[in-house]
C-alpha cells in the first residue's frame, strides 16, 4: 500500500506530494504509538504476573497457616519445644532457633569472607586473577543445592565426624554449607557496589597520603555500603530459605542444639521432610511452619528496602 | 634573581606510559610560596607533570619514569616514603571529589588517617582549615550534614580545606576550578592569592587569563616539553619563544 501510494505521488507531482507524505506521516505515527501502548500493556501484564503469584502465595499460606496457629494457640505453637505430630503436639520453636542459628553462623562466615573476596576482586588483584576468579565465583552461584548437600554430605560431614566427633551431621555442617552457598551473592553483589565507587574518591583518598588499605576501609567500603548491606540480606534470605541441602547434613532432629556438632532441623526442612505424608492438623501446622518462615522473610525484605531506599535518598 | 627559596625542582625528568612519551626532559625550579602556573594545550603533559610530584602517576599501570624530582632537596621518588610525601605535597582535582560523608568527616579524613583521634583537636583542625579555604561560614552550620549537598563551588573549596587539614607545604592544583562557575572561579582564585604566603602552589590551568591574574611564574608546556619558563609578566607580555606567543595570543592550541 505504501509503495502504491507513492507511486501515485510522483505521477501527481509536487504539489500534492506535500500534503500526501504529511498524511502519511501522521498515519505511520498512529501505528506507531498504537504498537507502543501494545507492547506497554505487554510489559503491565508480565509485571502483574509477578505481582499476581506474591499476593497468591502470601494469601494462600497465610489462609492455610493461621488457623493451625490459633488452633494450637499462638504460644505454643511458636515457643512450644516440642514436635511430635504423631501425639498431636506442635512446637516449632527449636526449629526457629535451629533456622536463626543455622543462618547467623552463615551469614557471619559468609561477610568475613565474602567481603574480603569483594575487596580482593574489586581493588587488589591483578585483571587476570580476576578474569580467573569471577566465572569460578558465578559457577558456584549456579551449582544446585542438591549438590551442595550431597558435597556436605560425602565431604563435610565425614570431616566434622572425624575431627569433632558424633555422626557430622549437624548445625555446623549446615553452617558451612549454607555460608559458601550466600558466599556468591555477597561477593558479587559487594564487588559491584565497590567498583561503582568513583575513582575520584580513590585518588582524593591516596593524594591526602593514605595508604591502599586505608582507602579501602575509609573510603571504598563505606561509599559502598548499601550495596554491601544489600549482598548480606539477599545472601541471608538465601540461607534463611535453604532447604535440600540442609535436609541432607543437619541429621534434621527438632531439639534445641546445644553445640556446634548437635543435630538441627529447620523450618524449610520441617516442611520438605513432613508434608509428603501430613494430613489435617499435621498438615496445617506445616503451612503454619511456613507463616512463620514467610514473616522472616519479610522481615528481610522490609530491611533491605529500607536500606536500598535510603540509598536513593542519600 | 629573586629571594624566593626553591621547593621543588626536576632533572632531565622524563615518563613514559607504555612506549609513549608524554615527558621529555623536564628541568624546573618551583619557588617557595608563590603560584606557578602550567599552560600548555590538551595533552601537552602538563597534568602528568603535576602528578610527578605527588607520585600520583604510580596508580597507572605501564608507567616508566626516569630522571629526578627534588622536593626539599630530597629526590621524591628515591629518598620519600610515599605516605610522607603526600601528606607534604597535596592536591586539588578537576573535578570537586568530596567523599560521600559529612563535611566535616571530609576535613577530618586525612587528621585521622595520620593519627589524631582527639575530638577537641580535630575540632580545631576542622574549623581552621575551613576558614582557611574560606568555606567556615557558609558551612559551620552544616557540618554534619553530607558534603555531597554542597554546590559545586563550596565542594572544591572543601577540597582545598581537607588538603590544608594535613597542612601540607605544597598544594598542587589540577584545574581546579575548569568544573565551576565564574563566580566559584573568583572565590577560588582569591582563596589561591591568600594561600601562597603559606603555601607553594603549582596550579595546571586551561585559562590564560586565570594564569595571568593569579600566578608568579608561568611555564609553558607543548608536547611535553617546556617550551618557556619565566615570570608570569615576561610570559604574557614579551615571550621569548614564538611558539608561547601563538598559544597564548590564540592562535593554536
């Protein structure tokens, strides 16, 4: 269509041809804003699929959770100490600690070491080390948590077993796991926020006579901070929701640990290892496990808004 | 020829980054609080000079350095430790670069990292460097508050007072007011005139007539030679050399 009516054009001459080719314009510029609020709406609606499964989710756990809490009462549901389905009794709270504690003593190795990583990657080694280290790093994000367990469970387990005594599966073993799981989301994301930092700062740093490491800690990290603190949740929501690889080397008894070497079990690995077979309350305390898991994780995500909006606020 | 005494000068200085020379032989004398200035086109050498002297030019990688920088009558680059050195020979950037913290955690940086950790004399260090760069009254209400929401003016003079809080003998300045406003450019320019009865300043500048109005001595830098070095009146009014009078009359560069 479009060539015939140029064609009609020339044979018209000029005069016409003005006002033709300015219809034209204005009728390819219609088709034109017509795609752009198609593939708009295209984007609104593949946003809304997200929004769509948050808002399900949180509904239906919560639907299906709270009545057990209320039905067990809030107490001993939460601080209750003992779990034994079988008799009726639902207490999840050594569960709770074996979760916070499993995830604090991972997320503690994993800023040690993690940051160091960053601020090795980011400021000290040479670009060929880096160019080894980072796809090594990636790889290690990538790796499936079944694997993890089973490396856990046919490495770590054995050592701890041999060195510390007991069987090996235990809080620490989970520790260890879960802390070189989050190790690639803190170091990629902190090596990020560092490297954003303006070399200015760097320089204005090093001309005032402060030394390398100096610039790091003084300058480097703090300028980098949200970033950093931004890894550090995102690594703790991951370790906070692991699940496969926990349920293969933390031996998944529901008692209060009392040392590094005592047998855990964790919330998502209470979920995982029971709802095969629960029905009725069982089952209902299982998602009422997973209300719980869920607010920690809001919990997480409220702080990491928070430090990410203060972040566009600075 | 003057009574000035002589804080910096270079022997056959040359650097090379990689198999490119952007110095060659660089023999200057840079007197005791007064203001010399660097002209010279883009690319000329002169910011790579003014690097020299606080070994900022160390942080690039594949730069060979050869020949002798004396500041105090010790070579630089032989008998300094880096970190003394710095902390003698400050430096002013293009660009404002303030660190992303409060004013006066900005002006305290350099005090803390060499060592003081008293309040009430970083206090002191703080307020006198401020007045000092003539920044103390607009900010002494906001010394909290992120040196970031400082305009582009105030920043560089914050700059200027956290390179005067390691009190430092010699301020080297990379263009620093090429980023500003003509009336930032004043006040700096002013600041400069009441810094040089304490300090030495070596200032790199684009601007012929900033170099005219503020500087003792001028050199003039082409290809990474010095062409003509002279008092700055000698420079702009009777240059020796053809090729000074064409840059700074406008007819290249």
């Amino acid at each position: 269509m479009a060539a015939e009516s140029s064609v009609s054009i020339e044979l018209k001459g000029k005069e016409k041809k003005g006002s033709v080719s300015h219809f034209m314009k204005k009728n390819k510029k219609n088709m034109g804003s017509i795609l752009e609020k198609i593939i708009e709406n295209i984007f609104f609606l593949c946003a809304c699929m997200a929004i769509l499964s948050v808002v399900t989710i949180t509904v239906y756990i919560f639907a299906k959770g709270s009545p057990a809490i209320f039905k067990i009462g809030i107490a001993e549901f939460v601080f209750g100490m003992v779990w034994m389905p079988t008799s009726g009794v639902f207490g999840i709270f050594p569960m709770i600690v074996a979760s916070i504690l499993a995830t604090l003593g991972a997320v503690v190795i994993g800023i040690v070491v993690g940051l160091f990583t960053a601020i090795f990657l980011a400021e000290i080694a040479p670009g060929w080390l880096v160019r080894i280290f980072r796809p090594a790093i990636e790889l290690l994000a990538g790796i499936p948590s079944v694997v993890y367990g089973f490396f856990g469970l046919i490495v770590i387990v054995p050592l701890i077993s041999e060195y510390l005594g007991g069987a090996g599966n235990s809080l620490l073993a989970g520790i260890i796991i879960l802390a070189i799981m989050i190790l690639p989301t803190i170091i990629s994301i902190s090596e990020t926020s560092m490297r954003a930092v303006p070399p200015s700062y760097k320089e204005g740093s090093l001309a005032l006579g402060a030394t390398h490491i100096q610039t790091i800690f003084k300058v480097i990290v703090p300028a980098a901070k949200s970033g950093i603190l931004a890894g550090i949740v995102l690594g703790t929501g991951r370790a906070i929701g692991e699940t496969m690889a926990i349920i293969l080397i933390t031996g998944n008894t529901p008692l209060i640990p009392t040392a590094l070497t005592d047998r855990i079990r964790t919330l998502t690995a209470n979920i995982a290892l029971e709802m095969g077979y629960a029905h009725g309350l069982h089952q209902e305390a299982l998602f009422a496990t997973g209300v719980i898991l869920f607010i920690f994780i809001m919990i997480l995500n409220i702080v990491l808004n928070a430090i990410v909006y203060k972040k566009v606020n600075q | 020829m003057n009574s000035s005494e002589l804080k910096i000068y270079t022997h056959n200085l040359e650097l090379f980054y990689g198999d490119a020379q952007a110095l060659k032989n660089i023999n200057i004398n840079i007197d005791e609080k007064k203001v010399t200035a660097l002209i010279g086109p883009s690319g000329c050498g002169k910011s790579t000079f003014l690097k020299t002297l606080n070994r900022m030019n160390d942080l690039i990688p594949n730069v060979k350095i050869t020949g002798d920088v004396y500041f105090d009558g010790l070579n630089v680059y032989k008998e300094y430790d880096i970190v003394e050195l710095r902390k003698k020979v400050g430096m002013v950037f293009q660009k404002p670069n303030p660190f992303p913290m409060s004013v006066y955690d900005n002006v305290a940086y350099g005090p803390r990292i060499h060592g003081i950790k008293s309040k009430s004399k970083l206090d002191e260090i703080v307020e006198k460097s401020l007045v000092n760069s003539a920044l103390w009254d607009e900010v002494k209400d906001r010394l909290k508050k992120n040196a970031l929401g400082l305009s582009g003016g105030q920043q560089q003079r914050l700059c200027i007072a956290r390179v005067l809080a390691v009190e430092p003998e010699v301020v080297l300045m990379d263009e620093p007011t090429s980023a500003l406003d003509p009336i930032s450019t004043l006040k700096i320019e002013d600041l400069m005139d009441q810094l040089k009865e304490k300090y030495t300043i070596v200032i790199v500048t684009h601007n012929m007539q900033q170099a005219g109005r503020i500087s003792d001595k001028t050199a003039f830098f082409l290809h990474g030679e010095i062409v003509e070095y002279d008092f700055t009146e000698k420079i702009f009014s009777n240059p020796t050399d053809k090729r000074t009078e064409d840059y700074i009359t406008g007819r290249f560069g």
